[in-house]
C-alpha cells in the first residue's frame, strides 16, 4: 500500500481537472458577464482573492503534509526537520507514523478553522463594509453571499487535510476525477442559479455543494476498508512531535507563500482603493485568464509531486532531471498557446456577449503574460527544491512581496500609474531576483548530479 503508480493517464486527468478546476471560473464567465453588472463582477473578483488569501492561513502546511505523507508511503520510518532519510525502493509502511501524522493535521486544521471564522467575521467584515459604500448592485445579495462566503472557507479549511492524504498517497488521477465532478456540480448549480436571478449568491452557494461534495467523495477513496483495518492496527506515534519535526518548514513555506501572495494579489486590494471598480473588474476577469494558464502549465509538475517526494528520497537524480524537463517544456509550450489564443480572440469574445466588463488592452496583456511566465517557471523550479524538504526562498519571498506593495502604493498613489502600476509593480519586484535565482539553483543541482552517476539509484 505505498505510493501508487503515476502516468500519463495522471496527467491528461490532471489537465481536464485543471480545465473544470480553474477553468469553472472562465466558464462561469459569460454567464456573470451575461447577468451581472461591472461592480458585481469585481466584488466577485475580491471574493476569489479573499479565498486565496484564506488559502494562505494554511501557513504551507498542505505541502508539507502532502509531502510527508509521500515520504512515509515511500517507506520512510521517521520525518526529519530538514532533508528526507533515505530508504530502498520497496520499504514498508509505517501505519503507525501515518495514523499520528493524520491525527496531526486534523489537529492542525481543527484550529485554522477557527482563527479563519474569527478574522472572517473581523477584519473581512470590516473590509467588506468598506466595499460595499461604493457598490452601485444588489447589496442584500451581496451580504447574504458574503455570510455563504464565510461559510465555506471555514468548512474548506476544516477539511483540507483531505487534499494531502490523496496526494501525499498518489491518488493523482482520482483526486482529479473529484474535483472533475465537484467542479461540472459547481457548474451547472452556479448557472442555473445565476439564471434564477440570485446573483453573487448563487456562485458561493454553488461553491459550498461543491466542496462538500468532494470532501466526501475523497474520504471514501482514501479511507478504504484495507486503509482503515492496517491504521486500526497500528500503534500511533506521537502526534505532536510530528507536528513539531513538520512546522518548522511549513511555516517557511507559508511566509514564503505569504509573500507570494504580495506579489501577485497585492494589486487587487491595494488597486481597489485608488482606481474604479469598472477598471478592478477589467484587470480581474484579465487575470483570471492568465491565471488558468498558470494552473494548466504546472500540471505536469503537479501530477508527478508523490514521484518527485519518492525520488529525493531514493536519491534519483535522473528521474529528476527527467520531471523537471518535462515540466519546464509543458509550462511554455501552454504559455506560448493560450497565450496567443487569449490575445487573438478574448476581446472577440466578450463582444459577443455584449459584456461590460472588458480584458485589458493587448499591450497590457502581453507584459502580464510575460510577467506570469517567469513567475511560474520559477515557482516550478521553487518547488523542485522544495520536494528535498528544504525551504531556502521565505526571506526573498517576503523581501519581494515588501517590495511589490512599496512599488504599488508608489505607482498607484504618487506616480498615478493606474493599471500599468498594478502590472509593472509585481513584474519588477520578481525580475530583481526570484525569476532568476531558483531556475539557476535547479540547473546547478543537476549539473552537479551528472558529475556524480554513482548515486543516482537504479
């Protein structure tokens, strides 16, 4: 019962969750753009971004958790701080350090959850009053789908642990095929909802059934009868000592991906205080494109994760070398794709819908599509590094995220840059140093690896 095997037909279903995944947002598009005004379009902009944001309170705990569930189906017997101990293929696994290890994150989320429900019922209060003095549709709409909103973040975080266990196990193609019919569910409930005249409410509705639909469905995969006979009879390690050996780099991750997020949502909040809703909206449905290619163009590397956790710890460099190149080549080759289709027929499209919200400008776009690009080659190659168990991008991570909100209030603020700040400000905290720093690290990695064939395993 260790890591299953992982193959093409991971990734091509990893490709069409992505697609449902990610893209259920573009697909949704012509509907809202359809029914709903130019306000509520970037109310429901800031809504994804609040999720992304209630993502983070994770603190890359996830990962890590995925990460080490991946060591200990690999055969791992103990969890180290940093680095992997080394196994031989084959190994057994330890239920024991598995049960205490799922005790641990249900612990952990138990506890997010509830710091989630108290800075929602705060500070997002708060900051959603603050939207609404300028919001020109539905405000009762809008406030029922803010309570919704709360509600699902809450119930998402609580069960989030879900996620780890199906990855960390290698169920790659049926976590895919979950969130397959979780997201076609979310689909047709939001429209036929949105059509009923429910507005904002109807998405986060949508999105609540959709998430208890697939937490429940992932529970019936992970936890079969044989899973639960061989953890019923193990004998639990200690709990909270693995939480100890695995905070330490799941809080570096979580700064890191704290930082992360002032790059590259920073815009959103800060721009919504200075600029119209109309242009938030314009930049928002932009991004959100761009945003799906930055999901499709990391699937490969997504869908490989548990392979890759196996690998550090048998010390395959080869294998590496092979996932990494793969995963490079998919991210461009999708980039340089979509990215022509986006600039070639979006606009096209949006006028067939008769939409008010329009995409940026395709001088805008190309820069932006630029500016993702880099970003996502060298979170890829961030997260190569990450699968030895070894965090070295938190302080550069929030150096660049400090950076990108002084750029935005600058441009923004004194420069009256407008939406040229919100894209040049994020692009050039990145190209001072991460667009470059992690891709060289990967490259030098195995370079030093092809000098040493000797430890490369068979």
């Amino acid at each position: 019962m260790g890591i299953e095997n992982i193959g093409k037909k991971d990734v091509l279903w990893g490709y069409a969750a992505t697609f449902f995944n990610v893209g259920a947002g573009l697909i949704l598009l012509p509907f809202i753009l359809h029914k709903m005004s130019a306000d509520a379009v970037a109310v429901w902009n800031i809504f994804q971004t609040i999720t992304f944001l209630v993502f983070l309170l994770d603190f890359g705990f996830r990962p890590s958790f995925a990460r080490n569930l991946s060591y200990i189906f690999s055969g791992v017997k103990t969890l180290q701080v940093v680095g992997v101990s080394e196994v031989q293929s084959g190994s057994e696994v330890d239920y024991g350090l598995l049960k205490g290890t799922i005790r641990a994150m249900r612990t952990f989320y138990k506890w997010v959850a509830i710091g989630v429900l108290a800075l929602l019922l705060t500070a997002g209060t708060a900051y959603f009053y603050f939207l609404m003095q300028k919001y020109s549709g539905d405000r009762q709409d809008a406030m029922v789908a803010w309570v919704i909103l709360v509600a699902v973040n809450c119930y998402n975080i609580y069960t989030l642990y879900y996620d780890s266990l199906l990855t960390g196990k290698g169920y790659i193609k049926r976590s895919q095929q979950i969130i397959i019919v979780g997201q076609a569910t979310y689909l047709l409930v939001a429209i036929g909802l949105i059509y009923a005249g429910f507005g904002l409410t109807a998405i986060v509705s949508a999105q609540l059934l959709s998430y208890i639909i697939k937490r429940t469905l992932s529970r019936r995969v992970f936890f079969t009868a044989q899973m639960q006979t061989a953890l019923s009879n193990a004998q639990e390690k200690d709990y909270k000592q693995i939480l100890r050996v695995i905070t330490p780099n799941s809080l570096r991750v979580g700064l890191t991906n704290l930082g992360g997020f002032a790059v590259t949502k920073s815009a959103l909040f800060i721009g919504s205080a200075f600029l119209p809703l109309k242009d938030i909206a314009a930049f928002g449905i932009t991004m959100q494109v761009i945003d799906v290619l930055a999901r499709c163009g990391g699937v490969m590397y997504q869908s490989y994760i548990p392979r890759l956790a196996q690998c550090r710890a048998e010390r395959n460099s080869s294998a590496l070398r092979h996932y990494y190149t793969l995963s490079v080549a998919a991210l461009v080759c999708i980039y340089i794709l979509g990215g022509t289709a986006f600039m070639l027929a979006g606009d096209w499209v949006l006028h067939l819908l008769h939409s008010e919200t329009h995409f940026l400008p395709a001088a805008m776009l190309s820069v932006m599509l630029l500016f993702s690009l880099l970003e996502q080659n060298h979170v890829l190659a961030a997260n190569f590094i990450m699968a030895d168990n070894k965090i070295p991008f938190m302080w550069p991570s929030l150096i660049s995220g400090a950076a990108t909100i002084v750029l935005l209030l600058l441009m923004l603020k004194v420069g009256e840059w407008g939406i040229w700040g919100m894209i040049l400000a994020p692009g050039i905290a990145q190209l001072a140093y991460q667009n470059w720093r992690w891709p060289s690290m990967v490259i030098q990695e195995l370079r030093a690896a092809d000098k040493q064939p000797e430890r490369q395993a068979e």
